[in-house]
C-alpha cells in the first residue's frame, strides 16, 4: 500500500467555501479508499458511518470477498478450490503464515498443533461451576477467556515466538474445548483428543466417543467436518473479527482477545444465525406456512427475520453456502437421511424466497448459516452447538487477523469518536428543588 497520494478527492464545504483534498489509496484489488485520517484535524468535522457500510477499518492481506459477485478468497485463493483440493489445518497454515506450507512446514505445524490439543488438566474443574444446561458458548467465552491464567508463559504480545506458541495453543485447545463444552452439556465423560487422528477426526471423536464403545470416525462425516471448518474460518473485518481486532489493539492479551470474538460471534445477527435457522425451520414446519413466516419476514413491525438469508456484504449468493449445500446432500445420504424434511423446507424456502421480489430487490439469498445447522444436526450435534463449531473453526481466522494487526509496524489502538446528540451543559438542580 502506497503513502504517496497519487490520486486525490476533493471534498469542498458548501458552506465556507474551503476545500480539502484528500488521499486516495488503492488496494491490490477491490474498492479502493479515501484516506480520512487527516479529516478532523484539517477539517474539525468527523465522518459518520455507525454499522460502518463505507469504512475500511485497516488494511489486510488474509480474505478477500467481492459481495457482487460473491468472490471469496484466502490469501488469494478460491473458496471452492480451497475446500475441494486443501484440509482445515492446511488452510488454518494458510491463514496465520500467508504461504500454503511446504511439505517439510506441514509435518512440523500438524505436529506442533497434534501436540498442544490436550488442556492443562486443571482446566477441567472450570466447567464444574456451570449447570449441565448453560449454553455451551457462554462456557465458551469462560473457559478460552480462563486460558490467560494458565498459559502465562506466551502473553507477551511484542514476542513474536509467544504470539505463535499462544495461536498454535488457540488452533491446538479449542476443538477440544468445544468437545468439552459439548460432553459437560450431555453428562457425559471428557474424552482425551489422540495423536492419530486428523484435526477434523480428532474433534468428532472428542464429541462422540464414549467410554463404552469405540467410535468409529466415518470418513464422510470427517471429510463434511473438514469442510465446515475450511468453510468458516475467517471472512474479512466481520462483527466477531472487528470485536478481536479492536480487543487486540489496546494490547490485551490474545487468549482474552479470542474470549471477546466469541461473545460477539454469539449474536443471531452473526454466527448465532446457524442456531436460529434450524430453530426458525422448526417453527415454519411444514411447507405449506412457509408464505406465512415470508409475510412476517417482510413485515416491518414484526421482529422475525428471515434467519440464514441477507449479508452485509454478499448481494449475490454467499459462495460458501452453495459448498454446503451439496456437503449438505452427502452427508445426509451417508446417515441414510437424504430425504430429511428439514432440509426439504430449507430447500424449498429458499426457491419460493429468491422467487419473491422482496428478497430479490434487496439481493437477500442464504448465506453460511442457511445450511450449515441442517449438516450438524445430521451429524448429531445438538443446535446450541452449532455456533460453538463457528467458533471452533473462526478461531483460525481471528488469531490470523489478530496476529497481522500486532505485527504491523505502529500499532495504535482503536478508539472511534460519536456524533453527540445529547443535552448541552445544563446546572445541577438539588433534589429539594426538583418538581
Ligand atoms: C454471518 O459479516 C460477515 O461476514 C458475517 C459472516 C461471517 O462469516 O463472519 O458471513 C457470518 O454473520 C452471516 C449472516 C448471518 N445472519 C443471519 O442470517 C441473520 C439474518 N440476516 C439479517 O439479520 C441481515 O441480513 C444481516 C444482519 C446479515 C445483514 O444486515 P444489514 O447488512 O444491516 O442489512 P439490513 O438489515 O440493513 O437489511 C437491508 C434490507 C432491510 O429492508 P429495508 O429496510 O431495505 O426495507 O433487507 C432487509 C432489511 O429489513 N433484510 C431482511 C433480512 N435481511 C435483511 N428481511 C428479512 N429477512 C432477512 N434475513
């Protein structure tokens, strides 16, 4: 990114009269910027952009997307080939070191992550304080939190050996953090990861293993978990990674960084969305309501949403959705379920929606969350874990982003300004004195 304006926008105040030119900058590709930095101090006037629709918050190299024409890329490369042609953990080394690794690199950093997945064993008491039926993502946000009282020894942000061993530490403990939170729920036994399994096998056999029968990984089942987390794992400034960036500019350490991407993350606005489609299908029930709850999407007075439909950014479809769409039909013709209602509403709601101009002139179509639930729930997991495996898989993106804006050569925190719409300065009236 060049510092040399070569291109300028003139803004001009209507008013006085005065104009200010002001920098523009380009990135490699997409929408280039206009460089506000210097706005208030030269101008006195802020910008104002609340859901921030048209600011860039900082510069990136990780994720690409192009809304348009839903494009999205990781360091370049396509979603689609990334899930047909790469694995979770090669695309977790993708994210955090910029480059797909070597052979050499792979061995060492599926070594190094195979190794750090076990908890310290103090950490398993810490569930103990949550009843059996707490959402498994407040646990979540508790126990990732908890990891800054037990990993003292790589809090140091400014080294950089440290700000790796704690992202492979993240990469390495939250799958099995996840498993644990998903075991405490179900009154079931911990189950210790193994050394033998992939990153994706390894976490279904923590969920899914009992002390009283083996558990038998099924190759499709690993291969759909695989993709979910390729799928997920990071998606330029989001509101999850936007919350772990701004914690991470004032300098907190990276496990309370990653704690704060998933309470943000939680929201049915943002990756609590996967939970409340399925939740939302299930009160649609059968095909023939589905005009009804379309009505109430469209209805302004009604709260209802249409839970897995619209993006910020995707104004065409989320190309990860059309991924999981066909993992979708695998999966449940693998369990024997191809023709599971749920995912036939899904099916069928979406054709009659993207027929509905209301959805269509406002480029509404499913984005990540419309199929993912119908997947995990075939898979056997229950829907409040679904976002718990969002975050299981956003965690590689987070401490990527996390990790890129640590490293960049002046870090300064981020501390937005307001439009104040409040009272001017008013005197103090006494209690004795007020009406
Ligand atoms: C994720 O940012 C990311 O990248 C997120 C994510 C990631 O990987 O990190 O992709 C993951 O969060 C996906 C989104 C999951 N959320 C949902 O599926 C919840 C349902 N969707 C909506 O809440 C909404 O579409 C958002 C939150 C996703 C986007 O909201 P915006 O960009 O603020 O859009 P908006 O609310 O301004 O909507 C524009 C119009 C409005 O109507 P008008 O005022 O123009 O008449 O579209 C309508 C909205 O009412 N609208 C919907 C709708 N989404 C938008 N109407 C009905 N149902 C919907 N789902």
């Amino acid at each position: 990114m060049s510092d040399t304006p070569e291109k300028t926008f003139t803004l001009t105040n209507d008013e006085t009269g005065e104009s200010f030119k002001l920098p523009v900058i380009d990135g490699t590709t997409g929408p280039s910027t206009i460089d506000v930095r210097k706005l208030y101090s030269t101008t006195g006037y802020f910008t104002y952009d609340p859901s921030f629709t048209s600011t860039a918050s900082c510069d990136s190299k990780i994720t690409f997307i192009d809304g348009e024409k839903g494009i999205l890329r990781h360091r370049g490369y396509s979603i689609e080939e990334l899930t047909e042609k790469s694995n979770a953990l090669e695309v977790a080394y993708l994210l955090l070191n910029g480059e797909l690794p070597t052979k050499k690199q792979m061995e060492e950093f599926d070594h190094t992550i195979t190794n750090h997945t076990m908890v310290h064993e103090q950490m398993h008491h810490f569930f103990r304080g949550f009843r059996r039926d707490a959402h498994p993502m407040a646990v979540m946000v508790a126990v990732v939190g908890a990891m800054s009282a037990f990993y003292h020894d790589s809090l140091d942000i400014w080294d950089e050996q440290q700000r790796t061993i704690s992202a492979h530490r993240l990469i390495a403990k939250i799958p099995t953090i996840a498993a644990m939170s998903y075991k405490y729920s179900q009154g079931q036994p911990f189950v210790y990861p193994k050394n033998d399994l992939s990153y994706a096998e390894n976490f279904l056999h923590m969920c899914f293993s009992l002390p009283v029968e083996d558990y038998k990984v099924s190759p499709v089942l690993a291969e759909a978990m695989d993709r979910i987390l390729i799928l997920h794992a990071d998606h330029e400034q989001n509101a999850s990674t936007s919350t772990v960036r701004i914690a991470g500019s004032s300098q907190a350490n990276p496990f309370a960084c990653i704690a704060s991407g998933i309470a943000s993350l939680w929201g049915p606005a943002h990756g609590g969305a996967n939970q409340a489609v399925l939740e939302m299908l299930e009160e649609i029930g059968t095909k023939d309501r589905i005009p009804e709850f379309l009505e109430r999407a469209k209805d302004k007075d009604d709260p209802f949403r249409l839970m897995g439909f619209g993006h910020r950014v995707y104004k065409n479809f989320d190309p990860r959705a059309n991924v999981l769409r066909d993992s979708c039909h695998k999966v449940l013709a693998e369990l024997g379920v191809e023709n599971d209602p749920t995912l036939e509403l899904a099916m069928e709601l979406e054709k009659i929606a993207l027929s509905d101009p209301y959805f269509a002139d406002r480029k509404l179509f499913p984005n990540v969350d419309f199929y993912s639930g119908i997947i995990l729930r075939a898979m056997g997991f229950p829907t409040e874990m679904f976002t718990v495996l969002f975050a299981v898989s956003r965690t590689v993106g987070w401490i990527s982003q996390w990790k890129e804006m640590i490293e960049e050569p002046a870090l300064r925190i981020g501390r937005p300004r307001q439009l104040y719409i409040g009272e001017t300065e008013r005197k103090y009236v006494p209690l004795k004195k007020r009406k």
